[in-house]
C-alpha cells in the first residue's frame, strides 16, 4: 500500500501539532504577558469599533453595553 506512508507522517504531523500548543507559561513569562500591548482593551476605538460590527452582524441584545433587539421593535 502506498498510501500508508503517507497516513503515518499525516498522523505524526497532526500529533506533533496538537501536541506543541500547549504550553505553562513560567512565572518569568508573566511580567511579558501582562504587559500593556497584550490587553484586550488597550485602544478602545478599535474595541467599539470590533463590537458595533459583532452586534450588528449577530443582531442579538446584551454583551457590554449593548441594547436593544435584532428586529428593530424596541
């Protein structure tokens, strides 16, 4: 069979890959991910930006300050 190669190194591969995402992230590491370019809310025009498109393309209610509903009868 020649397709068995092939299914091994795409097993090993996959394997390889979901094994190599998860990492512990050592206490020395933290001062660098608390740092200030990886908030989530470091340029808050983009944040509005980011939600008004969410809400609107979802048309839900709720989430951060956000109300009303999807089918415009409030």
């Amino acid at each position: 069979m020649k397709s068995s190669p092939t299914l091994l190194r795409t097993v090993l591969v996959l394997a390889a890959l979901g094994t190599s995402g998860c990492t512990a992230v050592q206490p020395w590491e933290r001062a660098t991910l608390s740092s200030y370019p990886m908030r989530p809310d470091r340029d808050p025009l983009a944040q509005a930006m980011s939600e008004h498109i969410y809400y609107s393309r979802e048309a839900s209610t709720g989430g951060r300050s956000v109300g009303g509903s999807g089918c415009g009868c409030n």
